[in-house]
C-alpha cells in the first residue's frame, strides 16, 4: 500500500536516503518524476513497502474500535491474541465520549462481555497484520489491552 502524501512528508530523509541509496540525488530525482512518472512511482512504491515492512514487524499492539464493540490485539511472533469487548446497553457507543468514560470506569458491569482467543497466523504474520490495517485496525502502544488484560484474569 502507497504512504500517503503526508506520511511520504514525514519521511522525507528516510526517503532521501532510500532514493541515496539506489544512487539516485535529488537532481536527478525531480528529473525521474517529470520525465518518468512511472518509474517516480515504481520508486515510491518500493519505498513503501520497505517502510510498512519495518513498521509491521516492529508492531505490537492494534486496536480496532465500532459503535458496539472493541477489539484488541497483541501481535506476537507466531501468533495474535484477541480480546473483544462488547457492552449489551441499548443505544450503547463506543464513539460517544460519555459511553466510553462509562465503560472505563466500570469495567466490571454485568453489561460488559469479554471474550478473548489465540490464534496462529495462517500465514506471515506481517501480511496478517498488514490486512487488519486495511479492515480498520489501528496501531498503539497496548494500554487498553493491558488493563483489560487485568480485568479479566
């Protein structure tokens, strides 16, 4: 998947260096993008893939938030633990402010279900994580995981 045009921004000497890498200066690289459109985005692409590949095995923790439901995950090096929440309030929300707070601080209540599941990749892991990132999952630091992690054990 292409980085954005922000995240390319952020990178931008990951990606002089990249472009140095292949003996490419900058020259000759704005020569490449208004002559050859195709191989500036060859290029990018590469780097892409180069920088997903780093942040995907570095990864640990994603989360995945609906309006009903949490779901968590440590990512381990063979296998992916999952913890859903689900809250059986009506008119419940996770994205409403005042609902969340209310699941933070009562992370006991009988409303509350916790389920939570080991599972082996099915096949490499970063292509694994890679497609929970497309279906909405984000990357994070565990926090929720951990203190739900607590609660239920």
């Amino acid at each position: 998947m292409l980085l954005t045009k922000e995240q390319l921004e952020a990178l931008h000497q990951d990606f002089a260096k990249f472009l140095a890498s292949q003996q490419i200066d900058s020259k000759e690289w704005d020569a490449i993008k208004q002559n050859k459109p195709e191989i500036a985005q060859e290029e990018l692409e590469l780097f892409s893939d180069v920088v997903w590949e780093d942040v995907l095995t570095k990864m640990r923790y994603l989360e995945h938030f609906s309006a009903s439901q949490i779901d968590l995950f440590k990512c381990g090096p063979k296998s992916l633990h999952r913890i859903v929440v689900r809250i059986a309030k009506a008119d419940f929300n996770f994205f409403d402010e005042k609902d969340y707070h209310w699941f933070l601080k009562n992370p006991a209540h009988k409303d509350i279900t916790y389920f939570q599941a080991l599972k082996n990749y099915d096949s490499e892991r970063n292509l694994e994580l890679f497609s929970l990132i497309k279906k909405g999952s984000v990357v994070c630091k565990g926090d929720l995981y951990k203190s739900i992690l607590i609660q239920i054990k």
